[in-house]
C-alpha cells in the first residue's frame, strides 16, 4: 500500500488540488446564485430568457 502512494503521489496531489478548485468553484456559484447575481454577468432585462433564470417570488 505504501509503494502505491509513493509511486502515485504527484497523481494523488494534482488530483487533490483540481478537487478543492472544483469544490471552492462550486460554492461560489452557489452563494452567487443566493444573492441573485446572474451567471452571465450582464442584466437580465433584455435576456429572452430570464423568465426562466429568475422565476417570480
């Protein structure tokens, strides 16, 4: 088992680190999306879909 890791761990901590950028990716859109930003970056008032985006509350 510990040849393994040894052989493997650049694998292993490249792996780790793309992990953790996902995950900090993915929180940050989801805490975006709470405080109502849109993911595109521009107003939604001229978006034929925003309707879909941004139901009515």
């Amino acid at each position: 088992m510990l040849e393994f890791l040894i052989s493997n761990l650049a694998t292993i901590i490249i792996g780790a680190v793309i992990l953790v950028a996902v995950i900090l990716i993915i929180l940050k859109l989801r805490r975006d999306r709470k405080k109502g930003k849109s993911g595109c970056g521009c107003g939604c008032k001229d978006c034929p879909s925003s309707g879909v985006c941004h139901k009515a509350k």
